[in-house]
C-alpha cells in the first residue's frame, strides 16, 4: 500500500490529482490524504507516515489565507523537523 499526501489549496487540482492516483492499480481512496493548507499537512505528517508528497509550491499557512509564494518550498525545507 502506498500512503499519498497531497498538499494543495486548488480543489480542482486536489481531484485531478486523486483521479490520476485512483486509475493506478493497487491504489485505494483511503491511501491518498489532501491537506490544503501547511498547517493541515503538518499534522497529517505528525500523525502518519507517507510514501509520496506531492506538494504545491504557493500554499497558505491556513486555509482561506492568501498562499505564500514561497509556502511549499518553506514548508519543504521543514519536512524533517515533523
């Protein structure tokens, strides 16, 4: 089973993403986590473990908040801290 977080705040490329993962044999709906903002994958990260990030470069820290331009590649540098 391979776990998938995708972290993007565009509804449209969430369900694109999903459908393309979904078309792979082997994947299932419940393998695939979409967090929208940094603070939503932060804690999937704490509270999981995924074989593959797919991860939006200009991201917001919270949803509904303008995305930072740089808030993917910031949050990246991060990723080992969680």
């Amino acid at each position: 089973m391979l776990k998938i977080l995708v972290v993007d705040d565009n509804t449209i490329k969430q369900q694109k993403l999903t459908e393309i993962f979904l078309s792979i044999d082997g994947i299932k709906e419940e393998d695939i986590f979409v967090a929208p903002d940094i603070i939503n994958a932060k804690r999937e990260l704490l509270n999981q473990e995924f074989d593959l990030l797919i991860l939006d470069i200009q991201i917001p820290n919270r949803f509904n908040q303008v995305a930072k331009q740089d808030g993917g590649i910031t949050f990246f540098a991060r990723v080992d801290d969680f």
